[in-house]
C-alpha cells in the first residue's frame, strides 16, 4: 500500500490527526480498564462480576446474552452514570483548583503516549520506521518529564478540597513520587549505558532500545530483562508506585485516608483521575515492554523483521505495522493483567513501609546496581569490544 499520498499532507494536519487518533484509543483503553479490573478481581475471588448490564433495545438480539455475561456493557453502563449523575461542588472547597484538578491529570497522561513507539515497518527504502507521534532522541528524558507532572494534580486536588483527609494524601503522593522517581531513573541507566557505545551518537530514543535488542548475536538479541535483571524488577516497582497502584496506593489508602485525594470528588470528575491512572499504567507497561521486553519483537533472538519475512508480509506496511502494534500491545495487554492481579493479591502497606522501601532498600539497591553495570559495560568495551 501506497502510503505517499498521506505524507504531502500538511505537517500540522497530520501531527493533529494521530494525535486525534491516539487520544481516541487511549482514552476508551483507559475506561475499558476499569471494566476488566471489575472482571478480574471477580474471577481471582471466585465470583461473577458484572454481568447484568445490557441496553433493553439489545436484550432480544441472540447471542447477545454471551456479551451481557462479559461485563462488555458495563463500560457504557459506567460511562454514562459519570456523565450525567449529579455532580455537585462541595461548599467548602477552592472551586476554581479543585475543577481544576482532574483536567489537569489527563493532560500528561494523554502527552506521554506521544513519545512512545508502539510499531514499527519497513519503508520503500526497506529501512525499519517508528509508528510514533514524535520520534526525538531524548524520548525517554521527555517521558518522565510529562508524566511527573501528572503528582501535581493530586497536590491540588488535596489542597483545594480543604479537608485534611485529602490534604494529607496530596502529601503523600508527592513524597511517593520523590522517593520513587529516583530509584526508577537510576534503574534505566544501565541499559543506555550499554546502548549508547563510546564514540557514538548518544540517544535516550526508546526506539533505538528496541533496535538494540534487534541485533545479531547472543547478546544483540537477549531482550534485557535477561541482561538486567535487577534494573527491570526496580524499574517495575517503581511503576507501581509511581502509578498509585495498591499495594503503593498511598495518596488515596482508604483504610486510614477514606478516599484520600479524591475523597471530596465525585461522578465525572472523580472518574478523570481514575482513566488518568489507568493511561499512566497503559504507558508505563509500554514503557517496560520497550526498555526490557523487545518492544513489538516477539521472542528473545526473534526480531519483527524475522517475522514479518517468515510470513510474507515485509513488502507490506500496513500488514507488517498491524503486526508489530498487535505484538507490542499483548505485552502491554499481559502487565495490565499483572496489575490488576497484584491489586487483589497482596494486601496494602504502612506508608512508613512504603517510605523506607524506596528510601531503604530500592535507592541503594538501584545505585549499587548502576555502579556494577558500569564496570561490566566498561570491561565489555575495553576487553570484549566484539561479544
């Protein structure tokens, strides 16, 4: 399929229409979440979950009975009560912050997918193109730029409720964040610093990772959950955390904090926060299939351009960049899962439990691994320069 035609149109046009696009799957995948944790929890504790919902107009039709018992309807079931259900301003609070607040938690929840590679395809020129928004070298650097400002949503939400309940979990989500931030950027190092090779052009480009688990070779193409194992286990609970998921839901903990941040919130508002924490997760589960997982590869040693040759399709974009997305959101589709499972799994910790792992334990463990890293890599270099 012929693509050029899409490429003569207007840069900006086609900047706003994938970013139109993006927004328009992410958000319904943000929603759909709240549905399939509903599911999950039900068949991890052994009960039905939701499985009544379904429109009068499309109870007749045959065969809808077997969608009705999925719980497929309940995302529209959901949606339209948080819409149209009343949603009245507490008297008490700061009107302007507090409306405020949860618009501002979906604007870097949105952002951040623009720096995130979710497929890839072989152009004309039989090179491997990024299906990205904004394919920059400082993709990653932009990443967790955008989505650290998503903390000051739940600051402001807490300060203008003018309660101490939500107060108090505004405290707590930015002392999270600081105390996780550093140990989930420590744990990336090592892996640009094995991808950056001396002499060369330097890149935090999350594309380039996955090019590098691409290569030739025992270590070229060992995805580098293999290779850094360490750095992948601090890098996935530092996502945890820095996505409020129990057991790190500290800023909203109801069993001393009622609702935390969000106690004050209620239908369309309260329900932005909880879409913005689930996008976090769709891109933080990116995120990690991209740095330690092969990206849209789908086996160690087995590369998207292997694929799509065994299958005949390398000569097609489209069919090739549908592959690549459908292999990349499975990952992503598994660590959702593996969230949602944890949730209703392990039970929530103290925050002062909370404060000394990230202080205590994930800080020092994530500095002594950077330094070992730095000394493998750089005896590679020196001594290995071909393994």
């Amino acid at each position: 399929m012929d693509f050029s035609l899409y490429f003569d149109l207007p840069l900006w046009f086609r900047l706003v229409l994938q970013g139109t696009i993006v927004i328009l799957v992410l958000f319904p995948l943000a929603a759909a979440c709240s549905m399939a944790e509903r599911k999950i929890s039900a068949w991890i504790q052994g009960r039905p979950g939701p499985n009544r919902t379904v429109p009068p107009f499309l109870a007749w039709i045959p065969g809808v009975s077997i969608l009705r018992n999925l719980g497929l309807f309940q995302l529209a079931a959901d949606g339209g009560k948080f819409t149209f259900k009343e949603d009245p301003v507490p008297g008490n609070v700061n009107k302007f912050y507090f409306i405020l607040a949860p618009i501002l938690s979906m604007i870097p929840a949105l952002s951040t997918v623009s720096f995130v590679p979710f497929g890839a395809y072989f152009d004309s020129a039989g090179k491997l193109v990024p299906i990205i928004l904004a394919n920059t070298d400082v993709g990653l650097l932009a990443v967790f730029a955008v989505s650290s400002l998503g903390v000051y949503s739940l600051i402001l939400a807490g300060w203008a409720s003018n309660s101490k309940y939500p107060f108090l979990g505004g405290v707590r989500a930015s002392a999270q964040l600081i105390s996780y931030e550093l140990s989930m950027t420590l744990s990336v190092l090592p892996v640009f610093l094995w991808v950056n090779a001396p002499g060369g052009q330097g890149t935090l480009s999350l594309f380039d990772v996955v090019q590098t688990q691409s290569l030739p070779g025992f270590f070229g193409g060992m995805w580098y959950v293999f290779l850094m194992p360490v750095s992948a286990l601090i890098f996935l609970i530092a996502l945890f955390a820095e996505t409020n998921r129990q057991p790190f839901d500290m800023p909203e903990s109801e069993s001393d904090l009622v609702g935390g941040f969000h106690t004050e919130y209620g239908a369309f508002k309260w329900s932005l926060f909880f879409v913005a924490e689930y996008a976090h997760m769709i891109v933080g589960s990116g995120i990690f299939c991209l740095l330690f997982l092969g990206g849209w590869n789908p086996l160690p040693w087995v590369t998207l351009a292997d694929t799509a040759n065994l299958l005949g399709i390398a000569g097609y974009p489209l069919l090739m960049g549908l592959l690549a997305i459908t292999l990349f959101l499975g990952k992503v589709g598994f660590f959702i899962f593996f969230f949602m499972w944890v949730r209703w799994t392990l039970p929530r910790f103290r925050y002062d439990q909370v404060m000394n792992l990230g202080w205590k334990k994930l800080l020092p463990l994530s500095i002594a691994n950077l330094i070992l890293y730095a000394i493998a890599i750089a005896v590679k270099d020196l001594y290995f320069p071909n393994l």
